[in-house]
C-alpha cells in the first residue's frame, strides 16, 4: 500500500509504504473545529513509517476532549492540518485523511468521541461508535 499526499499549497508532501494502524472518524469538538467539518477522518500510522518533506510544519499545542496534550500539526503557509499526535498514543500520527491525493479507499473502522457527535451526522450503518477515546488510551 502507498499513501500520499500534501497540504493544499504544495508545500508539504508526506508518504507511507505501511498499512493503516487504525482508521476512525472523531468526533471531538477540537477535530471539528480543526477539520471546519462534522467529524475529522483519521488515517492512523506508526510515526517511523511517516515521511514528510518540504516545507517544516508549524505546531499548535492543544489539549483535547480527554484532557491530553495533542499536537496539531500544519502547513505555516496555507494552514492545511496534515497530522496530529496524541499523548495518549506515543508513537503513532494520525494523518488527516483530507490531506490524501486518493481518499477513496479510506474506510473508517471505527468513530471515536461519539458522546460529541451532531445530532445531523449521517455516518454508514453499522460502524462502531466509542462515547470517547478507545479503551486503555
């Protein structure tokens, strides 16, 4: 599997040769006022397996829904959020999947934060929902 793809200016490019660890709609306050969407899809990769070239990404130091430090990385020119880092999850990245030059093969697994979700969000039948993190995190 190969995964690419960039912020919205060119400036930052980043690829993967591995399979996704997980891949999960959230539904915290915070993804939806990063993704300016209903939910964030989340494309989750071990940090090793993550290449990114260009442009440096500029760091937004939040604190999520669960009260971990989250580390909100995007593109300093057009702001395009790329990946985010979870305390609770050292080592992975969770590339936003809105970056990927193909998000068509993106299937969410599971949706996470799900005590947050708009009443409106239509999200496929059936996929597991967590009223928040995933157990252990």
């Amino acid at each position: 599997m190969k995964i690419s793809g960039g912020c919205l200016c060119g400036r930052v490019r980043y690829s993967s040769d591995a399979a996704p660890a997980m891949v999960a709609l959230c539904h915290c306050t915070h993804c939806r006022k990063q993704s300016g969407s209903a939910f964030s899809m989340n494309v989750g990769l071990r940090a090793d397996q993550l290449q990114i070239t260009g442009d440096s990404l500029a760091t937004y130091e939040d604190t999520g829904s669960s009260g971990m430090q989250v580390l909100r990385r995007f593109c300093r020119n057009c702001g395009s959020p790329i990946v985010s880092e979870v305390t609770s999850m050292p080592g992975t990245v969770f590339v936003k999947a809105g970056t990927l030059d193909d998000a068509g093969w993106v299937q969410p697994a599971v949706q996470i934060w799900g005590a947050s979700k708009l009443p409106w969000a239509t999200i496929p039948p059936g996929l597991p929902e967590l009223p928040g993190n995933p157990p252990g995190r």
